[in-house]
C-alpha cells in the first residue's frame, strides 16, 4: 500500500474532521478540497500505479494519498479500518459498487454508527436513469437548467461544468455532510447522505422555477431580466476585442450608468419598456464599441454603475481587487484559488 502523506499546519473550522475519500472525478473531489480547506484531514484512497504529487491536480490538494488495490480483500481490509476511525466517508462511484466492495453504507455503518456516508452520483442512488453513465449536461438537460442558458434564437450553450457538478454536485454534497455531521454530534448517529446532482441542479432552479409560477420569467432563452435578454443585464464588446459585463438592474444603478456613459435622455426612462429594448440594446452597443476594454474600466469600475470587464483565468489573477483580497495564492509556485469562504478566528488553509 503506497501512501503520500501531505504535511500542512492544520487550521480552519473543521479541525479534528476526519474523511475518507475514495478517488473520483469532479463533484466530489471539488467537495473534499472544501473540506481539506476547512481543515478536516482527509484520506484519499486511490488504485495502485495512480501518479502521486500531481501539483496541478488542484482540486485534489491538501489529501493524504494511499493507493489499495480494492479488488484484493486484503486491500479493502485495510480501507475498512480507515474507515472505522472516520467521520465521514465521501465517493463517487455508481450506485451499487461500493457494496460490491464489501463497503456499502449498511456495512460501514453497523462498523462504524456515528460516519457520516456521502454518495455523489449525477443521477441519485435510485430511479430509472440511476446506473445509466453521464456528465454534468446530461443532469442539467433534464432538469430545466440548460435549455435556459443561451442567446435568443440559439441552442442551450453548456455553463462549463459549474451548474451541475460543482453547484449542484459538490456543493450540495458538503451542505449535507456538514449537516449530518452537526446531527450526528447530537445524536451519536451517522447517515448517508444522497447528494444527486440532478437533485441539487433542481434546487438551483427555484428562483426560477419561482419566478415562472409568478409570470417575470419565460421559458425561452434570452428573454428574462437575467439570461441576456435585457439591456441592462447583458455582455458586450469593446473596441479592441474584449467586453464588458453591464448588471445595472436597479433603476438608480441604471440611471448612474446612462449618466457616465452618455446614453441618449429619450432612452433613459427606458429601462422596463420592453418595446424599447432593442434600441437600448443597439445604443448601449454602440457606446461600449467608443473605447476599449481598458478605458471602460477606468471610467466605470469601482463604480454604481454595475460594470466589469470580462476576464480570463489569468487575467483575473491580476485583477487589483483579487489581488487585495488574496482571492488566488501560489503552492509550491503553482497559483490557484485560495480557500472560500473566509473564517474570522479558524481561517482556512492549503
């Protein structure tokens, strides 16, 4: 059983947390480097032969490596007394599997009654597409979210994979895990907890879901106040090829940007006149194309205007505001973000 043990000062809220974590992809890696951030220890149990130190592999920093061959018994024995000193148990396999190991929550937890069991899967533990294979924009199809991203007239354009795997994946499994660890402090009982991201891309949607029920929002992409579809809540391009993000939905915030932009006064009063979107959209257009990304930015950033250029990765890690902040750090000379959110006196740590 090779092991890579990651020595770090351990700090953050989640101190004396113990986790086990058996090697995935995405969502659930996502949620243990919360986790690890927040200071819980966590273990992670790999296949033999896996690469170990794979500096870039930052969502899988702040872990204790141990490789298993967990087709040999004696491999899963050795687990199975990780496990019995844990809080939590976090995998990502399909349903079913971690029983075939001999490590199912029944077993785990007659071992070991106060763990926590987190299962992440894309589809839940159960129903008819509950061993079918996916990707986060199988589970946001279904579930309402991606037919209303998009530009009016288009197709659904993929949000990466933040919506699903990691918003309505990983962290909705750490929600769960945090709140069953604060039950289980109480009651001396651990549980499993589901987390599906066709469950948690769902309850992303309430807003929405909400606001459809009440007549402000309309299933067509490109149509509401939030998805492109106003003036006021939209992208556009500058002169020299980059863009600028525009989110003055409050009436002050919109009258502060036509103010500092120059906007024609008949159009001022414009802002819920949906007839008169077409002409705001093409003046507001028409004004971004004056300068440059970098002159807009002098002119409005910092500002109620509601306005913001649109950066790359690298870029926005030299943004001055990041920089302040301290949003991005360096580990070992390889930059990434720094752990979110901030504690007053248990800080987070890499």
């Amino acid at each position: 059983m090779e092991e890579q043990r990651v020595m770090q000062a351990v700090s953050g809220p989640l101190k004396g947390v113990r986790v086990v974590e058996f090697a995935g992809l995405g969502p659930a890696p996502f949620a243990c480097m919360l986790l690890s951030d927040m200071g819980a220890d966590v273990v992670t149990v790999d296949r033999p032969g896996r690469p170990l130190g794979r500096k870039h592999d930052l969502t899988g920093r702040g872990r204790t490596v141990v490789q298993v061959d967990l087709k040999d018994p004696s491999g899963v024995s050795r687990v199975a007394s990780l496990v019995d000193r844990a809080d939590v148990l976090v995998e990502g396999y399909r349903p079913g599997v971690m029983e075939r190991l001999g490590l199912g929550p029944e077993v785990v937890l007659a071992r070991n009654p106060r763990i926590v069991y987190g299962r992440m899967t894309g589809w839940g533990q159960e129903g008819p597409l509950a061993s079918a294979a996916g990707h986060d924009i199988n589970y946001i199809a279904i579930t309402g979210a991606l037919a209303a991203i998009g530009p009016r007239g288009g197709p659904p354009v993929p949000p990466l994979n933040l919506v699903g795997d990691f918003g309505g994946g990983g962290l909705y499994l750490v929600v769960g895990v945090l709140a069953a660890l604060r039950e289980a402090g109480s009651s001396g009982r651990g549980q499993v907890v589901d987390a599906a991201i066709v469950d948690g891309t769902a309850s992303l949607m309430t807003m929405c879901m909400s606001q459809a029920m009440q007549g402000t929002f309309r299933e067509e992409r490109g149509a509401n106040r939030l998805d492109g579809g106003a003036p006021y809540y939209a992208v556009y391009p500058t002169a020299d090829g980059g863009y600028i993000a525009l989110g003055a939905i409050e009436p002050q915030f919109f009258a502060e940007f036509c103010e500092r932009v120059g906007v024609r006064p008949e159009l001022r009063r414009c802002q819920s006149d949906v007839e008169k979107w077409p002409e705001l959209f093409e003046e507001f257009a028409r004004i971004f194309r004056s300068r440059t990304t970098a002159e807009w930015t002098a002119r409005l950033e910092g500002t109620d205007a509601c306005c913001a250029p649109v950066l790359t990765l690298s870029e926005a890690r030299r943004h001055p505001h990041l920089v302040s902040r301290g949003t991005f750090t360096d580990l070992d000379g390889i930059p990434q973000p720094a752990p979110a959110p901030r504690f007053s006196r248990t800080p987070s740590r890499i």
